[in-house]
C-alpha cells in the first residue's frame, strides 16, 4: 500500500509541476528564437510543443505560467510623482 501511494505522488508531482514548467520552458526558447532569427519554422514547433504540453499542465502552477506577461504588467495611474 505505501509503495503504491509513493507511486501515486509521483504522478501527481509530475502533472502538477513538470508538465507545465516543461511547457513554459518551451515557450521561453521560442521567444529567444524569435527573438534572434524572426519567426521560423524552430519557433513555430516550439510554441505549437509548448500549447500542447499546457492542455495537460493542472493546478496552479500551470494557471500561472499560462498567462500572458501582458496581462500582468502593472500600470501606476494618478501621474507622476512630485
């Protein structure tokens, strides 16, 4: 029985944390390679990796590293200070 909890936690650890570093890593190397050539057929593979591995990412892990970094810029209103 506790060998196969272990197991379990295994998995989980796995879906939970790797699947959705796994795929903001390939995201990132995308957006380094468009970043240096422009888009390619590279940078379309790894973001098309990228999307696939993010269907199978669960938690709150994977919801975080999901967004987009232009939906989490802070805007200061009110001007500038004095």
């Amino acid at each position: 029985m506790r060998r196969s909890m272990k197991r379990r936690i295994g998995q989980l650890a796995i879906l939970v944390v790797g699947i959705p570093v796994a795929a903001w890593a390939l995201e990132e190397a995308a957006r380094r390679t468009e970043a240096k050539k422009g888009p390619s057929a590279t940078s379309r593979r790894l973001r098309q990796g990228a999307e696939w591995l993010g269907h199978l990412g669960q938690g709150p892990l994977a919801t975080r590293l999901r967004r987009s970094r232009a939906a989490t810029t802070v805007t200061r209103t009110g001007g500038p200070r004095p």
